[in-house]
C-alpha cells in the first residue's frame, strides 16, 4: 500500500477516533439528564426534531418516558418539559434559572443580538413592556387606538352583506394597523396596497422561521456565511427592516423630546439618555430590530386568534347566542365593549379565554435554556441545557381543565357565573419570558372580537357541516388560511 493511501487512513482514524471521544465526552457530561429516545452518534434524534410534528411527538414520548425527557440536536441535548406542573415549576418557581435563550442563528444572525430574545433581553424587554403599558403613548391610549380600529374593522366587514367571505385579510389589517398606530404613528386604509404588501411579507417570515431551510442553516451555521443563502432566507426579514427603517428615520428628524407620539419617538429619546455610555443596550440596531420584533409577532399572531374565534363562534351557534345577549344586557348598542366592561362580560371573556385554549396557537414555547447548572426534579440540568416548555400539554392537561378536549367556556366560569382565572392558561408562556405583547394582544382579541359580535352573527356558508373543537383544532391551519364565513348583520336593542 502506498504511503500516501496509509496516510489517508491514519488522518481518517484519528478523526473518527476524534469525533467519537467527543461523543462520549459529551454524553457524560449529560448522563444526568432525563430519559428519552437513544440518539444516532453525531445525529442524534432528527426523527422528533421536526416542529410541525412537535405535537405528536412529545405527546406520544411524554407518555412513553414522563413529564421530563431529553431530545437531541446532533450533539445538543434538548429537554422536553410536559404537563401544567413541571412547566409551572420550570418557569414560575425558578423563572431566574429558566430565563436564558440559546442562540439560534437564525434569529441572532439579523439581528447581532440587539433584541428582545438576545442576549441584551433584560433592559431592552423591560422597556418594551413598560412602553407598551404606558397609556399616556402619544395622544391617545392604546384602548382608545383599538377601539377606534374596531369602528373601521366592522365597517370593512360590513361591506361583504352577509356573503361568504374569508375574514383573515381584514382581520390581519385591523391588528397590522393598530402595532401600526402604536409603533409609528401611522394608520393605512385597509385597501391600501402598502398595507397589504406588508401583511404578506409578515406571513412570509413567520412562515419562514419554521422553513427547512432556516432548520438547516441553525444545525449548520456555517450555511449563513455563503453571502446568497442570507439574502435568500432573511428576504422577508430584509424587507421588513426596511420597512421600520424608513419611520426610523423619519422620526429621527421630526422627533420632538417634549411630546414624543408613539413607541419609536419613546425609543429615540431612550438612546439619547444611554449614548453616553460605552456599550449601549439602546442603539439603531436595538431601535430596528425590536420594531420589526413587535410588528411582525403581534401582528401574525392575532390575527390568527380572531379568525379562529369566528370560525369556532360560528361552529357553536349558542355560545354566539349567549356572548351577544350579555353584550345586549349591558352595552345595548350605545358603544362597543371596552376593558372596562370585561368585569360585566365574564361570558364574553371566557369564550375569548377558551378560544385560545382550544387554538393552541404556539404549542412548543422558544427555546428557554437554564443559567446555572441546576437540580430540578431529579436531574441535573448543566448550564446551557436547551428548554422546551410543551404548553400544548399545559392547555389540555386533564389534571387542570375538566373537559380538555371540548370548547368549554364554562372553564373560566365559577358556579355562579363568575370569570375565574386558571392557572394552567398560558398561551403566552410564563415566567420571565412571558410574551412581550401579551397585555397589547389580551386587549385586542377582547375588544375586536366583541365589537364584530355585536353588530354582526357570524355564521358558515351554506352547505358547510359544523364541527368539533377537537376536529376545527386538528385542522387549524387549513381553518386559518382558507375558510370562509358569512357576517350578518344583527339588530340589536336601543335605549
């Protein structure tokens, strides 16, 4: 044999020799970890990795190993936590050791960090939320922006006269202008082909964040340093940066520091009381990348919730019947309902509460990952060790919910009629990483989804069988993206 054929198998050998040390290496350092299914060296279990089928896998591995079990990503455990319990303990009774991300490139490689899920998370997310909150925002409160959105949403919907009509694209522009209103400044009509360009693009990249290709790119992050696979992948990113980009700088020149008008006017002043410092949390990057960050989260989401409710309300004709009697009751038809009338709404709010049970919209939280090494429940957890709380099983736990699998608005109600608030309810996670834009999209589905009801009934084309919840639930997306409705409008009583 040739030297140079020996020599080839030398180098081979060692490298195997190399990667198979590091294996056990690796697998030593995690012995302590849950249980779960035996990982393929080098791979470890692609086979349960795949997003789409998250429900179905973790349901059936829960089952098989516990509340607790570990996946693997190549080389890097995953852990799994199942059930109301181990996830209230993980992220509520030690929210601090539960509160790190990893870095998915993916996510980190746009925006070098300067957002609410890097790792500047702390001051930029408690910004974010308190801005959010603050009701003195501009000249008008955030209820008033999404009550006055609500007059043009059931204008838009009354203009389809009962015919079928798919509700997503209006429903998406009402919740597109109200992030908007508060981020900008700025409301489009809902014909205006600026807003339906960057509705399509917010689809797009949260479409995109789930693609093979973004999957491929954070197993190998090599991937995004070939100069064509960022511009190919980040495309709907891209543009949505440059969409925010352009109020940026807009404000920037029109910024008044004595009436600052909406979120970015908050955030320009915010970076002119933090320039004097070396290392900012607050810059243009963080400016950028937060707006992009609330525009296209909030935007995607809810609007997804509200055609689901309408698509449930009109497969349970009672609950309808119900939600739009007590609004009658109380409001007549003097003023769409506000958040000062939820106390006098419970039933109204235990179908909007119910709705998102039921949609189950994120069943798999982002990825948390744990500060310090840490003993929890039995196994220690090494520094680093990737999270993912499973809220699907936190939503339909039969331990916390009666009837788990029906739409059962009766679960936020006591036995008196009361609204009652569950503990096991986290559509939007919990602990420190809680949605940032949770209260914002509490107030809209409330608002929209009772203003729509009180006008109109909402009711399924001709020839269209009612379904289940458990049936609506299984087919969702489909549900989301393509069914169609009729909105007839109601006469409702007067004083």
């Amino acid at each position: 044999m040739e030297f140079s054929a020996i020599l080839a198998l030398l180098v081979t050998f060692l490298i195997t020799l190399h990667f198979l040390m590091s294996w056990w290496r690796q697998t030593r350092r995690y012995r302590s970890l849950p249980p779960g299914p035996t990982p393929l060296p080098f791979l470890g279990t692609p086979n349960y990795m795949d997003q789409q089928t998250a429900v179905k896998n973790y349901t059936m591995l829960s089952q098989k190993y516990g509340p607790m079990f570990t996946l693997w990503k190549l080389s890097e455990p995953v852990v799994v936590l199942c059930g109301y319990e181990v996830v209230s303990d993980a992220l509520q009774n030690h929210a601090e050791e539960f509160s790190a991300r990893p870095i998915v490139p993916t996510l980190h490689f746009p925006t070098e960090g300067y957002d609410i899920n890097g790792p500047r998370w702390r001051p930029l997310r408690r910004f974010t939320i308190t801005t959010l909150r603050n009701s003195g925002m501009g000249k008008k409160t955030m209820e008033s922006r999404v009550l006055e959105e609500a007059t043009y949403l059931n204008q838009e919907v009354a203009e389809t006269e009962g015919k079928p009509f798919n509700p997503l694209h209006i429903l998406a522009s009402a919740v597109g202008n109200i992030i908007s209103l508060v981020l900008f400044g700025e409301h489009f009509d809902y014909k205006d082909p600026k807003l339906h360009e960057l509705m399509t693009q917010i689809s797009g990249h949260i479409r995109s964040i789930l693609s093979p290709s973004h999957m491929l790119c954070n197993v190998f992050p090599f991937l995004l340093k070939l100069p064509i696979v960022p511009k190919i992948i980040f495309k709907e990113q891209s543009y949505l940066q440059n969409f925010v980009l352009k109020y940026i700088e807009e404000h920037k020149r029109t910024l008044n520091p004595e009436a600052p008008r909406d979120f970015v006017d908050h955030f320009l002043l915010k970076i002119k009381d933090m320039e004097h410092e070396e290392d900012p949390d607050f810059c243009d990057l963080s400016v950028l990348n937060v707006g992009v960050g609330l525009l296209s989260a909030g935007a995607e989401t809810t609007a997804s919730t509200l055609k689901f409710s309408l698509v449930l309300i009109a497969h349970y004709p009672d609950v309808q019947v119900k939600v739009q009697q007590e609004i009658d009751d109380v409001l007549q038809s003097l003023r769409p309902p506000g958040m000062k009338d939820r106390p006098q709404l419970p039933y109204t709010n235990a179908v909007v509460h119910e709705v998102q049970r039921v949609l189950d919209l994120a069943p798999t939280a982002l990825f948390h990952a744990v500060t310090k090494d840490i003993q929890f429940r039995g196994y220690t957890l090494p520094k680093g060790t990737i999270i993912t709380p499973f809220l699907t099983s936190v939503l339909f736990d039969p331990t916390q919910w009666e009837t788990p699998e029906q739409f059962n608005p009766g679960h936020f109600l006591d036995e008196e009629g009361r609204f009652r608030n569950r503990v096991a309810f986290m559509p939007f996670s919990a602990g420190k990483r809680i949605c940032a834009g949770e209260n914002m999209a509490r107030m809209e589905l409330f608002i929209l989804l009772s203003a729509v009801l009180q006008k109109f009934t909402i009711k399924l084309p001709p020839g269209v069988e009612r379904r289940d919840a458990k049936w609506l639930n299984a087919n969702k997306g489909e549900m989301i993206a393509f069914a169609e409705l009729c909105a007839v409008p109601r006469a409702v009583p007067t004083m």
